[in-house]
C-alpha cells in the first residue's frame, strides 16, 4: 500500500466508522484523520489497519477498534491544555490521539516491551508530549497528579479508588468495568463533591491486570 491508499482508508475509516456512528468532536475526528495507525502495527498487518476491529500487537494484547479510541477519546471532553494519564499504552495509538489533543500525556504499561514499541514509535512521529512509565498503572502517577482526564484502556473488575483520586475536580475518567469478557464503558467526573457516572455502552478488553485490578 502506498502512503495515499493509508490516507484513503483513514478517511473511510472515519466516515463509515466514526462519523456513521454518532463521533461528533470535530478535534477527535481530525486526530483520527491524522495519526497513521497502521505504523502502530507490525507490517503484516497494515493492509488492516483501518478495519474496524482491534487487532493483536504482541504479548496476548491487542489495539482497540478505531471507534472505541474515538468514542473513549470524545468522551475525555479535551480542549487541548489538558494533562491526561492512560493506563495501557499498549500500542502507542492511543496515546498519540490523545497527544494531539492534550497538552501532555503521562501513559502507564506493565509490559516493558510493548511500552518500548509504543516509545521508538512514537518518537519517530515526533510526539514529544507523551511521557511513558513501565509499572502497574492501577496505582495510577501520583508524581504527576491531579489529571483533567484519565483513561484506562484495559478493562478493570472495578472502579480503582486510587484513580478517581487523582482527577482534578471538573476531572473525567474513562473506564470499561465488568467481567472477562464483557464491560461497561463508564465515565466518572469529579465534582466539588463527590462523583458523577454515566454509563457509555458495551464494551469488551484486554485485562486490567494489578495491585487493584485483576490478579495476573
Ligand atoms: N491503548 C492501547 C491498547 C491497550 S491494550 C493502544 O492504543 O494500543 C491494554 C494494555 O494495557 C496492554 O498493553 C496491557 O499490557 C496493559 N495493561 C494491563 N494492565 C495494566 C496495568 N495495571 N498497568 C499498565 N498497563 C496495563
């Protein structure tokens, strides 16, 4: 494929995908437009890249379909000064969206050579505000808290308390919660007291695995 086939199957990737299914965030969509999701991927994988599934990226882990990004993207409300926290770099995709979006990214994953993957790729894109830290993430990055917005991309068999407090108030996390199999996305906003949720929809990840997730 050519570097113009990648720009074609992005911008069918989001009409058909994104726009077809309710993603409104002109910004979410512009990000989705731009960053070159198949570099994220092994070469083998690139003509799929733009399909609209996840896909494996090695150690039994996997990117997430394009309209999960964009739904849990849109669902962070980013207005571009933000300080953002992921759990899961996984890939490095996700975090590069939200690079485009926030002011700086703080990415938390537990598997040191997936989070080198994630680091060399991103790099090469020239993503300076994206900080990666290899350990469990449900601990969250109290050095650098509060965040405006904090996104878990594995899914947890609970809210982790150490999470909701590290959101600023006005703050938002988005977290799929439920079983193995099959999730809740939620968002949670802090408020000057107490916390809002709101449910998104269904959803199914990889496992949250740690101290306050689920056990390896
Ligand atoms: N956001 C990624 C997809 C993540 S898949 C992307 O855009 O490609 C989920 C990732 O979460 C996996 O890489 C997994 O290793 C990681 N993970 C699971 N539990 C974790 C934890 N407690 N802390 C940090 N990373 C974790």
């Amino acid at each position: 494929m050519k570097y113009t086939d990648f720009a074609l199957a992005r911008r069918k990737m989001v009409q058909e995908q994104l726009l077809a299914r309710g993603i409104k965030d002109e910004r979410v969509l512009r990000a989705m437009m731009k960053v070159p999701r198949h570099l994220f991927l092994e070469e083998g994988l690139w003509s799929q890249a733009y399909g609209d599934f996840p896909l494996p990226i090695g150690e039994g882990q996997t990117i997430s379909q394009p309209y999960i990004v964009a739904l849990m993207t849109e669902a962070l409300r980013l207005k571009g000064d933000d300080k953002v926290l992921e759990i899961g770099t996984g890939s490095g995709y996700q975090a590069a969206i939200l690079a485009e979006l926030a002011e700086r990214v703080f990415s938390i994953e537990r598997i040191s050579s997936l989070a080198a993957k994630a680091r060399r790729i991103l790099d090469e894109l020239g993503y300076a505000n994206v900080l990666i830290k290899v350990s469990d993430g449900t601990y969250g990055w109290e050095e650098e808290a509060p965040f405006d917005g904090i996104i878990v991309t594995a899914g947890a068999p609970e809210i982790p308390k150490t999470l909701l407090r590290q959101l600023k108030v006005g703050g938002r996390l988005v977290i799929p919660v439920g079983n193995e199999y099959s999730q809740t996305l939620l968002r949670i906003a802090r408020k000057e007291s107490g916390y809002k949720e709101e449910d998104l929809g269904g959803c199914r990840f990889v496992r949250l695995i740690g101290d306050h997730g689920w056990r390896a």
